[in-house]
C-alpha cells in the first residue's frame, strides 16, 4: 500500500472570468482551490462575483481585480450551498476568511498587505455573512 502526499495547496486551476458590467465579473471555467483548512473548493463556472470588495481608500494601492482568484474564493465560500470536499469542518465565518488569507498568501500577496485585506475583510464582512441565505448562483436575469 503506497501513501499519496496530500496536494500542496494552491489554485489548482486558472482564473478565467468575463466582466458582465457594474463592476461585476463571471466564472467562465470552473476555479478549483486545495486548502490546508478545507481540502479542495471548486467555484463553478458561471459564480458571479465583483473580484474582491475593497474600500475606497484600498483602491488607490489595489484594484479590485488584483488577486481575484482570491475574491472569487471567498465570496463563494460566503454563500449558501458552498461545497468543498472535507467533510468534518464546519465552515464559519472566521474560516472562509482564514482560507481568502491562505490563498492570498499562496498567489504571492505581501505580508503586511495581506494582514491589512484579511483585517478589512475581518471587520467588514460579517454583515455580508448574516446575509448568508443567498445561494451562490444568481438569477441569470440580475446579470444579464
């Protein structure tokens, strides 16, 4: 019997993503994520996201899609019916986060520029999250 090496984590696929308008953008391919935290997350293709949100002032040293694979990630994680494949964690507000942190990490982000969007993200978020009863997939008639 030969023990496998877990895959390291990382986006396993490319971000591939048309903008739709209104600063909104759709998965054209689905973007699959291993985690250390959760194990693999597939955002399906067609999951509508705006990248990540950030506050005006962030944008002057950021754009919106600057490491989107990351944004694309987390607002899915943020939605109801978000699958990912172990099945012992229960995924909460702080690990959706922890796993949006772990991926900016992974895609290259800065130290301290990473702590400042994780603890944006920390502290504005969480009504996005009590608003968690929408599914991932909008209407197509919202975005078309």
């Amino acid at each position: 019997m030969s023990l496998l090496a877990p895959p390291e984590r990382g986006f396993i696929t490319e971000l591939v993503c048309s903008p739709i308008g209104e600063g909104l953008w759709r998965l054209r391919e689905p973007l699959v994520y291993h985690s250390e935290l959760l194990e693999t997350v597939a955002v399906p293709s067609g999951f509508v996201c705006d990248g990540n949100s950030l506050p005006r002032l962030a944008r002057v040293v950021s754009e919106r899609m600057d490491y989107a694979e990351a944004g694309f990630l987390h607002d899915y994680l943020y939605r109801k019916g978000a699958v990912y494949s172990n099945p012992d964690v229960e995924l909460t507000r702080r690990l959706a986060d922890e796993v949006y942190r772990e991926a900016l990490e992974v895609l290259g982000l800065w130290g301290p520029r990473r702590w400042l969007r994780w603890t944006g993200l920390r502290l504005g978020a969480w009504r996005v999250w009590q608003r968690r009863d929408v599914f991932w997939r909008p209407r197509e008639s919202d975005y078309s």
